[in-house]
C-alpha cells in the first residue's frame, strides 16, 4: 500500500508549509428548550443549530451542551465562521466549541463535524467502519488559517468529510506527544513535515498516508491533485482494499518506531571531535553576509546555536566562532523578523536576509532569544544585545502576561484589514501616508529615511521596518547629528506603537504552557542577573508561582496547558525540564530557597515517571501516559530544544547545587545513551552540546554571603556587577545572607562555612568544594572569576 499511496503523493501538490481534553461542562440542571424549525434547524434555547452537511446529527445532550457553552460567550461575541445567520449567530457548531483549546476553538464553527482526540472519536470510526481524518495545527499557523478558509469552511468538502470521514483536530501545542508520532509519519511518507499536518489513520490509529497543506480542489494553487479529490480517492482506498491498508499502517507504525528511537549508544563521547564536526556543518552553511545559516529561503533562529559557538569562543578563542554568533545577533535584530515598533521577535524569515517573517510571534522564541542577546552582552560588552533583551522582556510584560503572572503562548500572523479580511502582517507594516497621518511630515521623514518606508513598500505595498542605514548615514542626510535622531526615533516609535494599538490586533492564543513558561521564566531570571533590574526577577517569580500553584496537581505532577481555570492534558517531559530549568535560573537570581527546592521536587517526579533507568534517557510521555503507537524519547533540538537536553544540563546544576552524586550518575546515563547521536550527528544536540561544554569545563561554584540581617542582593551588589561582567555560562551562584546558611545547607551543602568575614559581604569562588581565599574586594573576585 506504501508504494501506491507515494504514487498518489506524487500527483498531489504537497506545498509543506509550515507555520486537549474537554472542558468540564456539566449537563444543564434545567432541560433545555428544544424546538425543531424547517430544512432541519434545531432551536436550543434559542441557540441555532444547523445540520452539519452529512453529519449525523447530534443528540439533544450534546446540544444542550454546546448551547450552554454559546450562551455564555460575552456581548460582541463574534464567531470566527463565514456562516452565520441574520443576527450573526454561528449556523454550525460542533464538539470543538467545548475545548478550552483557542486553536480548537477557531474550528468550533466549521461545517466539519470535528472531534477532539480521545477514544470516543476512534470508537465511533470503528463503529461505522469508517478511517479517521487527522488534523493537526496551531492557533497562530498561517497555512493552518488558510486551509480552514479554503477547505474546512467549505460546505462541500465539509460533506465529504462528514460522510466519508470521522474527523479529528488536535493543537499540536497542547499534545506534542500526538503530533510527534504523526509527523514521523508524515516524513516517512514525504520526507518533510509541516502545519497544518493532514493524516489519514485506520480506527486503531495507524496511518496510512499523510501530508500537510492541501488546496481545495483540484488545480488550485497549481495543484493537480486538491483535497476534495483525495478525500474521496482515499476513503476509495480503504473501503476496496482493507489488507493493504492495515499493511501500509503496520508498515508505517514500525517506520515511526524506529524513526523515534535514538542511534546506538556507542560508548564514551569525545567531546572535541563532536564539537569539531558541529563548527566545520555551521561554518559550510554559514551565510558570511547575512548570518544564520543557509544563503537561500528561510531562515530560524533556531538553526545557528549562538549560546554554544559563545561557549566554544571562550574555550578556544576562535574569532570565526565569534563572529558566527555576533554577526547573526546583529542581523536578527536589525531584520524585519525583529518588531521594531513593539519588541519582540517573529517566528523566522521567509528569505536569506531576516526581512519578511511569518509574522506570528511565539512565547518561545522570545525565551530561547533573550538568554542569546544576554550572553552576546557578555562576551561583546555591546549595548545594543541588552537593549534588544530589554525590548523583548519589555514586550513580554506588557502583553504576553496573564493577570495571575503566567505567560500567554503566541499571538496571531494574521490581523484585520480596514476591510475586514484577515491579511499576514498588516498589523506590522506601514505606508508613508499612515506615517505622516500619525507622526507629522518632519519626523515621518526621519522614520522613513532611517527604516527605508517607500510608496513601493517591501511588503504587498506596504513597509516593514528595519534599518536601512546607520544611525550617521541618516543623520547626514537628515542634516542633523545622531544623538538627536536616536530621540526622534525612540519618541517616533512610542507614537507608532499608541496608533497600532488602535488597530485590530492579531488574535492572542492565551493558553499557559508550563513548559514555554519554564522557558520565559528563564530568561527574565537570567535578565535579573545579568542586566541587574530587579523587575525581571519579580516577572519571573510571579510566573512561576502562578506554574506552580494553578498548574501542579496535589502529587506534584504538573498539567501542560490551562485556559481560563480549564486543563489540558498531563505534562510532558519538556514542561518538567523547561520548568526545572527556569527555576534554577530564578534561584540564582533571587536566593529564594523555595525554588531551589521546587527544582528539585519536580526533577523527583520527572525522574519516576520519564527516566528510562534502563538504558538511559527519557521518554516524551509518563509511564502511565496515554498509549500512542511509539513512546518516544526526544533525542533532537529543533525550534526549540528537547526536554532531554535541558535536563542533562539540569542535572549538571543540581549536582552542584547540591553535591549529590546521583544527579552525576543519572547524567551520564543520559550522555551514554545519546553517545550515537553526538558522535555522528552533534548538531541535531545543539542544547545537549551546551551540557557537555558544562561537563568539561572547570565549573565555578560562586557564594557570596552578606551579614545576618542584611539585604544580601543588595548588599552584593557590588560583587555581583562583576559577576554580570563576566561571560562565565559554566557556574552556579548562590547568595544569601548568614542568618540563611543553616537552612540552605540542608539543600546546598556547599554554603556550609562560609561566613561574611569582618563583617562585610564576602564571595567564594570555588571549584569542585576547593575554594580561592574568600574575598570582599570586587577587583580581587572579578580577577577570580577570570581565572583560567
């Protein structure tokens, strides 16, 4: 069947692009109002339901539910559905409207008859001898917007999707564990992967073809083959030829599984040729010009590991390894791909020179980036890296964070038009006109020399901002000096950002990741420290207060995803070590023993319910997990890094922090067991490379202990602005004040003797236990710290 399905794929345009569980509604208490109208509309309490064209119709419980749901939206409501009556109700509702999901939400009102994943939706496709549609997507995924517009809203192809199909949607960002073994598939089958992600499964849940954007019919967008044909070409299929198709499912199945595992352990890993072979891939692909990786199409963030070429610079003194990560830092941030109005980053550049981005921005890439901009900070001393930071922590405060102190996870590609069409990007983008409208002619001018903005546009007709000149050169031509033109720009910028607020935004995907919270936990931690603004740190810990207490179950286990008091599933591993990882960061920024301990608590469960204390690693999922056709261990960094190589560095701190062995021990099995992938493919393990760069280094622990009754932050302040100085990523700090040492000991036994000496705030600087002489002068400790 295999074979014949690739015969199909290659008749199909397949562009790839790539850009829960219920709430808990309970049946209403009073019965409901049913009253039935022509062409089968059904009334309930007032709320409309129109048939889903070859649907089966739903029983009057599940209207009575979704009728509650629709009844309580807030004035103004309006669906997201071109099919509403005359009073602008939705005319199609189905069982995604119960999700907390906002991604599953956006479906709510297609004509599809949707599902959630769960068993109730593959027992119905056994049930009626019928395959399983599987989409899945994310809530601010371009393509995933269009191939709802095209095919989902589509009346025709919703009936055949209805009739043929039971229809299944699943956020990728709220089941990572489902879309992982999907897109094995996907890749298997086309040898690249994307969203939207289209697979066609059997009743017990194997594939058996897969893509990702399809047009809607045939010839559209150039595609011979579209949706609609398919749909029906493979319920074709399957009905004709039940063998092949459990065969090329079986086929598939054993593809995934071992698609999932990782290579060989074999034995010990040296760290210099892996290290070698990542710098000889990143120098052959790097782009001399432009930075990152890769002289032609798109361009991640994520491709090029700045933290780790910072690290590897400092070990060896390489200027190329410098530049690599410096010249990337300044073109990212100098791209259209940067906001330059509002901070914040997009998700990547659609071309070689970081201009035009898909214009969503995620929670995690502004937490992968500003630990990079901070340690570009360090090692250059260049303002500008923390200035770019600030913006986006800045950003991020201002409007990613949710009343209780969690962090929302993404905002929207697309916003509203004056017209009212959803359009990529004209939330960002300017004309002269709209510049002059809002700033007056003589400082529009100075924007739009500086940020090149011209009738022509770079963008559709329209401008993204970026810089296209020094501030000198536009000085210049401006006839004025650049200190003057840096006010006008900064003053420009506040009056751009007061007249964009008043467009209508991008849609904000609100849910609380626990594990991109961990991420964004970690950068406003790591911003405390380095940048010295307390703020950050106090961002930081409402964050994590708001994990830790909304998110994390009596046992201590903790829920991926919240949603207005609604949860979704069960962690997964990323969500424990991304959280770990945070509260490390936060600990060193604060001295607040609680997280410390937090830290520890839950590497505790993650290591009862991830560890393979067999062989070594982790699995995606817990042990009592759902079970998917593969339980997979996450042995790559892509977008954002594995939960398997944020823990190994976790592992590495504990140790430290603690001086228990066992976190040694558990590290090492992990390193053995990804000892294949660092030998032959090291770059996949770019985070993972981070770790064993901890591992071979000489590790400072640094203690700085202030008198008993002191503030000790502020009382080390003139310590710790060395600290902040000083590129020193392989180091733990800990700073307490001596009335704090007895009960912090019991944690981190490595405080124990040292004393504020003469009464003044004294740092130790030590490796493994043996410590330099203690010390209250900053010179002497910033000499200490650069020690080789």
């Amino acid at each position: 069947m295999v074979p014949v399905l690739r015969r199909l794929a290659g008749a199909v345009l397949l562009l790839g692009l790539a850009c829960g569980s219920e709430a808990a509604d309970s049946a209403p208490s009073v019965p409901p109002v049913i009253e039935p109208l022509p062409d089968g509309v059904v009334l309930v309490n007032d709320v409309p339901f129109h048939p889903l064209p070859g649907a089966e119709p739903p029983d009057d419980a599940l209207r009575a539910r979704l009728a509650a749901r629709l009844a309580a939206k807030p004035d103004g409501w309006r669906p997201r559905t071109k099919h509403v009556d005359d009073r602008g109700r939705p005319k199609f509702t189905n069982r995604l409207a119960l999700e907390s999901s906002p991604y599953l939400q956006q479906h709510a009102h297609n004509p599809v008859d949707w599902h959630p994943w769960g068993d109730e939706a593959f027992e119905k496709a056994a049930r009626l001898g019928r395959p399983v549609f599987l989409s899945i997507g994310y809530s601010t995924c371009h393509w995933c917007h269009v191939m709802e517009e095209e095919s989902f809203e589509d009346p025709e192809i919703a009936e055949a999707m209805n009739r043929m199909y039971v229809a299944i949607k699943v956020d990728r960002e709220e089941r990572p564990d489902v879309d992982s073994v999907y897109m094995s598939a996907v890749q298997a089958l086309t040898g690249r992967g994307g969203w939207p992600m289209s697979v066609w499964l059997a009743p017990d849940r194997r594939p058996f073809y897969g893509g990702t954007y399809f047009p809607p019919r045939d010839g559209a967008r150039g595609a011979r083959t579209g949706f609609l044909t398919l749909l029906h070409a493979l319920r074709d299929h399957f009905d004709k030829d039940p063998a092949k198709i459990a065969a090329s499912g079986e086929q598939l199945a054993e593809r995934i599984r071992l698609m999932s595992a990782p290579p060989a352990a074999v034995g010990d890993v040296d760290v210099e040729v892996a290290a070698e072979a990542a710098i000889r891939h990143y120098r052959t692909d790097f782009d001399a010009k432009h930075g990152g990786l890769g002289k032609m199409g798109n361009k991640f963030p994520s491709s090029l590991p700045i933290r780790w070429l910072l690290r590897r610079y400092r070990r060896t003194g390489e200027p190329s390894l410098l530049n690599m990560a410096e010249l990337t830092l300044r073109k990212m941030a100098d791209g259209g791909m940067y906001d330059h109005v509002g901070g914040g980053f997009h998700r990547y550049s659609v071309d070689p020179i970081w201009l035009v981005p898909h214009f969503e921005k995620m929670l995690y890439d502004q937490g992968l980036l500003v630990p990079a901009y901070l340690d570009g900070f360090q090692v250059t001393g260049d303002a500008r890296f923390a200035s770019v930071a600030r913006d986006v922590l800045d950003y991020v405060q201002r409007e990613m964070t949710a009343p209780g102190g969690g962090f929302y996870s993404a905002t929207d590609a697309d916003s509203l038009t004056p017209s009212g069409h959803r359009e990529e990007g004209w939330f960002f983008t300017w004309t002269p006109t709209e510049l002059e409208a809002v700033l007056g002619e003589e400082m529009a001018a100075a924007v739009s020399d500086f940020y090149g903005v011209t009738p022509k546009g770079n963008f559709e007709g329209r401008t993204i901002l970026r810089p296209v000149r020094t501030l000198e050169e536009s000085a210049a031509t401006l006839k004025t000096d650049a200190a003057s033109l840096a006010k006008t720009l900064e003053a420009a910028r506040r009056k751009l950002y007061a007249a964009r607020a008043e467009r209508p935004p991008p849609l904000r995907d609100d849910k609380v990741l626990a594990g991109w919270n961990g991420l964004m936990i970690s950068a406003f931690a790591q911003a405390a420290l380095v940048l010295g603004e307390p703020g950050y740190a106090a961002s930081a810990d409402a964050a994590a207060d708001f994990v830790l207490t909304t998110m994390r179950r009596e046992d201590g286990r903790l829920y991926r995803s919240w949603n207005a008091d609604v949860y979704g599933s069960q962690g997964v591993l990323d969500d424990y070590a991304f959280l770990i990882a945070g509260l490390l960061d936060l600990y060193e920024a604060t001295g607040d023993v609680g997280r410390l301990e937090a830290a520890i608590a839950l590497d505790a469960v993650l290591a009862e319910h991830f560890e393979d204390a067999e062989a070594g690693g982790y699995f995606r999922t817990p042990a009592d997990g759902e079970a998917l056709l593969v339980r997979a261990k996450p042995t790559q960094d892509g977008a954002r890094p594995s939960g398997t190589s944020i823990q190994l560095m976790n592992l590495a701190r504990l140790e430290e922090f603690t001086t228990d062995d066992a976190y040694r021990v558990r590290a090492d099995a992990t390193v053995n067991s990804l000892s294949g992938m660092f030998t032959r493919a090291p770059r996949a393990l770019s985070d993972g490379m981070l770790a064993l760069d901890w591992r071979t280094d000489r590790v400072r622990e640094v203690v700085v202990v202030a008198p008993a009754g002191q503030d000790a932050r502020r009382a080390a302040e003139p310590l710790l602005a060395k600290l902040r100085s000083t590129f020193l990523p392989n180091r733990i700090v800990v700073v307490a004040d001596e009335s704090q040492l007895d009960a912090l000991a019991k944690v981190a036994p490595l405080v124990q003797g040292k004393l504020a000496r003469g009464g003044e705030t004294t740092a130790y600087v030590c490796e493994r236990g043996t410590c330099k002489l203690p010390t209250s002068d900053p010179e002497v400790f910033a000499a200490q710290l650069a020690e080789e």
